[in-house]
C-alpha cells in the first residue's frame, strides 16, 4: 500500500468514467505525491461491460497504491442519476480539490454545481482535452469535437443552464484555482488555468519496460461508432495498413462494436485483441509490436511517453476526408489533422486508399 494512505492534507474527490479518466487520475496523484493528502476516487459506472471491466481492474490498481475507491451504479436505471447526486452530495461539499476527467460530461457538469471546492482540477480525457482548453479558453458553450457545427437538440437546450454554470465553475477566479494535467498539446491557454504536463512516470514505475516483438500491432478506434467514419472505408483502410506494415494484432477501442469487430477479424485476418486495461498500459507491460499503428487518436500522445526508452515506434495514419461520413461534423476533418500534426515522436504515414 502507498505509503499517502491516510495524509493529512487537503481532501480530494475525483469523478471519472472511463478507464483512461482514472488512469490520468493516478498520473496526477502520483505527481502529487508528497503534497495529496486524502484521495476518494468516485466511479461513475457506465453501462458497456468492456468499459466496467477495464474499470474494475483500473479500480484494483487505484486501491493498490492506498486510494480509496466508491463504485457507483451511476446509470443503473431511471432513478439512480438521482440516488448517485443525493449520496455524493455531501461528499462534494465537504472536498477541498475536485478532480474530473470529462468536463464535457453531463453527470459531472451537474456534480459540478453543487460542490464548494476552492480547486478544480481536469486530467485528460483523451483528445477531448485539446477542444475543452480550446472552448474555455475563446469562452464558447461546451460541445464535443464531434458534435460541433450541429443545431443544439431539446436536451441540450433543456440542460444549458446546468451545463454554463458548470462551466463557470471551470473558469478561475478569485475564489477558485482551475489546472489542466494533460499530455496533450494545447495551442491556447484559457487566463488564469496552470497546466500540467503528464508524462506518464507512474505508468512508467509500475510496469516495464516490455519485451518487444519483430512485427506490428495495430490500434483501433471507435471513429466509426461516434458517426464520423464510414464503416466500409475503415474496413478497406485497416487491411491495407495491415498488409502494407505486415501486422498481426488489432487493440481494439472499448466502444468498438461486437459486429465490426468480427467483420474485420474475418476480412483482414488480424487477431482482435480486447485489452483489460488502457493501452498505455498494455503497451508497456509488453509483450508489444516494434511498430504500433494508429489512426488519429489519443494513444498517438500518450504512447511516446508511455514507452519513452524504448525501441517502439509509433506510426500514425491520416483520415482521408473521403472515408467521412455525410454526417460527420465539418469541424472532424480539421480536428483530427490537428490530432496528428501536433503529436510529438510518431511517424506520420499518408492516408491510405480504400476503395
């Protein structure tokens, strides 16, 4: 057990609802080591059985290092948003530092009106990340990157005044700090907001370095579920750079659907691997492929400084604006050039034809 168990210190609460939220979690808390005091680390579980299980194990690791750790059965039927928020409630108010890692997320927006926290603090959730610094920091609403450009629908005009009163909670004042712990570039820094950088040294600590095979994996992403993808165009482009670089495993993404999944097993031959934990990890425990291929995503940031040391490349793919789909947002092609043309130490491969 960590040796922060039972600090005295200021009391931290951290919400997250995604493996690689708490991960970036641990990250933070780690960086912080000899200043945390208290950490009660909240999960709001979702509902996707990969996702509660890669949290389960995120979950055991966090207990690990002395953190506590609440599962809340945050969406588990119409009365448990309300069952959640009443039994956080005084927990939120009492929480010196609050720490979330999906600013974006309707959940925590709400959970962010009610605490009295004097920090806020925003740990990455992927790319994401980049359009949340960008929107505070040009003082626009919050809207996803693949959302943006879109009329705002009921919901969201239902819940606006939730979500610019969480918003204001995410602006510094006088009363309150505001920090960004990311390994992702930021191009525009809101006034007043320290950002940290997260270099992966607790990922680095616990596991590795990994033993490195003479082929290349491969690492999915879930562009084709969120609508901007189209799904045939993706097929076409995985098999390609599969042959191409001679790639054996596919990583697949959590939200990656069953149905696609075994449709690229039996049209490219990869073998689809379901990863139990964030690919950071998985890529440094090893074993893992001297190249690693992505499209643009996260991991073309955060695996460079998960693996730093070691002899894995990381080579990233451009999206050929003709794989877009007629729905896709007009702000996604921009975004995900941007996603590829910031990341650091990967080498960049030109869009592939899928036909």
């Amino acid at each position: 057990m960590s040796h922060r168990a039972g600090n005295t210190g200021p009391s931290t609460l951290a919400f997250v609802e995604s493996p690689v939220q708490l991960l970036n979690v641990l990250e933070w808390a780690h960086a912080r080591e000899h200043a945390l005091g208290a950490l009660t680390l909240v999960v709001l579980s979702p509902i996707d059985p990969m996702t509660r299980g890669q949290l389960r194990r995120m979950a055991e690791l966090a207990r690990n290092d002395g953190h506590e750790v609440r599962w809340e059965e945050a969406r588990g039927g119409p009365a448990a948003p309300f069952q959640t928020i009443g039994g956080l409630t005084g927990l939120l108010r009492r929480a010196d530092r609050v720490v979330l890692g999906d600013p974006f997320s309707r959940y925590v927006q709400l959970l962010l009106t009610i605490t009295r926290a004097r920090d806020i603090v925003v740990v990455d959730d992927g790319t994401a990340t980049m359009e949340f610094v960008a929107q505070l920091a040009r003082g626009e609403r919050l809207v996803r990157w693949h959302r943006k450009g879109g009329r705002p629908g009921p919901r969201d005009l239902v819940f606006a005044p939730v979500s610019s009163a969480a918003r204001k909670r995410l602006t510094p004042s006088e009363r309150r700090t505001v920090e960004i712990f990311s390994s992702m570039p930021m191009e525009e820094t809101p006034q007043g907001v320290t950002v940290t950088a997260n270099t992966f040294a607790w990922t680095r600590d616990r596991f590795g370095p990994p033993r490195i095979t003479k082929g290349a994996d491969m690492v999915g992403t879930s562009l084709v579920e969120t609508g901007v993808v189209d799904g045939d165009r993706y097929l076409e482009a995985v098999r390609s750079l599969a042959k191409t670089h001679g790639a054996t495993r596919y990583f697949a993404h959590r939200r990656e659907s069953t149905e696609k999944l075994h449709r690229l097993a039996v049209e490219t031959g990869l073998e689809v691997v379901r990863p139990d934990l964030p690919l950071e990890l998985i890529a440094r425990r090893g074993p893992i492929g001297r190249t690693i291929l992505s499209f643009p995503s996260t991991v073309v940031h955060t695996l460079p400084l998960a693996l730093t040391g070691t002899e894995v490349r990381v080579a990233v793919c451009d999206i050929d604006p003709a794989w877009l789909t007629e729905n896709a947002s007009p702000r996604a092609q921009g975004f995900l050039s941007g996603v590829t043309g910031t990341a650091r130490d990967v080498h960049r491969l030109s869009a592939v034809t899928a036909v």
